[in-house]
C-alpha cells in the first residue's frame, strides 16, 4: 500500500488525503487529519535545510563567532548535537535570549545580523550545488498541477532572499514569502504557516509541509498541515515526535514518490 503523499502524488486531478492507509493510521499525526477526505490544495517550504542544505554553513558560523564569546560552552566549539538542539531552525531572537540572556535586545540584534551577513559570504558560491536533491523533479509536477506555493522560514529575509535566488527559485515560483520575525510571532508557533495560507487563500488542514527541523515541524503541525520531514539535519525519530507525518531522506527518496 503506497505512503499517503505517495499517493496524493500519483493522482492528478483527484489528490486526496486517505486516512485509512495503514501508514497514516500509525502516524504521530493520525489524530489531526479528518474523517473526511479534502483535495490538496497548497505546497509549503521552509528553506534552510528543506530548499537547500545549509545547515552545515550555519554550524561552521555560528561555531566560529561563538568561540569568539570568552565562556560560552566552556570555550569549546559547538558541535552538531550542540548545533541541532539549539539552533536548527529556530528564530534568531530565541537563539539569543537562550545564549545571552544578560545581552541587551541590540547587542543581540548586532550580533545576529553580524553572524548572518556570514553567513551569506560563505554561502554566496555553494547555494546552487547545495539544493535539495529531487527539488526540481517536485517543483515541475507542482507547476504541472498548478499547486498554490510559498517558502515559510523564521531565516532573516536577507538569507531567505540570497538562498531562493541562489538556487535560481527568485523567478516568481513562490507566490509568497513568509519570514518568521515579520509575523506576530515565529515557528515554533504555526503564525507563519498560517499567515501563508491566509496570503494565498487556504485552508491550512489542505497544505502539505516541508520542513526539517522541530520548530518547523511543530509550526506546520500546530497549523493543521501534513507535514513531511527532510532528514537534511535531524534523525527520523525527531521529526516524527515533533509533528511530522512522515520522513524522506530528499525529495527523490522513492517514499514520496
């Protein structure tokens, strides 16, 4: 028996979510989807990591100018459990409050803008060869369907900007983008997603997600979507205890297909 967005991605004019599958019944998520069956109606992506695979930039970052922080982690650099648990895919604003919470909102402010605008020098060369594997291969069949579309990221919009246009998706492929820190609040909480299914005139219970980190997961779960978790940082079982409804390694892994 096909995966749930297996099957949603085989038919054609049809696309239904079945919550019969056996997979969908074992799912964390089987509880938020409907007796009812409802067309697919939207496409959602987070960026980082879930566009492209930028999370091993943003460690290297973050781990050159926190050592820079005479105390933090004990002078050690961080490392990529320190990375995933505390830093993958939440809002800078978060980040900072955890780390320095002694720190005033400007410093805090100047210090992510600093880390950020590093971020974008080391990733300026490395964007197109770090897309998602299997991104063009969905973003045809999403044209083909004419699926509604939009990138929902709690990235300041500078990256967001930089990474779309740096994978050559800044040709009006998404019809919005959503940045956490311009909403009334950022993922975890599904104000984002929301605001994105309001800006394109949909039920968020019809959208498929893709995110990759906890934050996103919850963000797409809290908002009622299914969401589909890109193993491009996290393991499965994370993703799956914060929302996901399923796991693919990429977006050519045959599950999703």
């Amino acid at each position: 028996m096909k995966t749930p967005i297996a099957f949603l991605l085989a038919m054609v004019a049809s696309l239904l979510v079945d919550n019969s599958t056996e997979a969908l019944a074992s799912s964390s998520c089987s509880t938020a989807r409907e007796a009812e069956t409802k067309p697919l109606a939207g496409i959602l992506f987070d960026i980082d990591g879930t566009l492209i695979h930028s999370d091993p930039i943003h460690q290297i970052v973050f781990q050159e100018l926190l050592l820079k922080e005479k105390g933090f982690n004990n002078d050690q650099p961080i490392d990529e459990a320190f990375f995933r648990k505390h830093i993958a895919g939440r809002q800078n604003a978060l980040i900072m409050a955890d780390f320095f919470p002694g720190w005033s909102i400007e410093q805090r402010v100047a210090w992510s803008d600093s880390k950020e605008a590093r971020f974008r020098e080391l990733a300026a060369s490395e964007m197109m060869e770090r897309k998602m594997p299997g991104l063009d291969k969905l973003r045809k069949w999403i044209e083909e369907k004419n699926m509604p579309r939009a990138a929902v990221t709690n990235a300041p919009r500078l990256n967001a900007e930089a990474m779309i246009g740096g994978i050559a998706y800044n040709d009006d492929f998404f019809q919005t983008l959503i940045i956490g820190d311009e909403c009334e609040k950022a993922k975890p909480d599904p104000c984002p997603y929301l605001t994105a299914c309001k800006h394109l005139d949909l039920d968020c219970s019809q959208c498929i997600v893709f995110e990759d980190s906890p934050s996103g997961a919850r963000a797409g779960a809290a908002a009622g979507a299914y969401v589909i978790g890109i193993l491009s940082g996290q393991d499965e079982k994370t993703l799956l205890e914060a929302g996901c409804s399923m796991a693919i390694k990429d977006y050519t892994d045959p599950k999703l297909w």
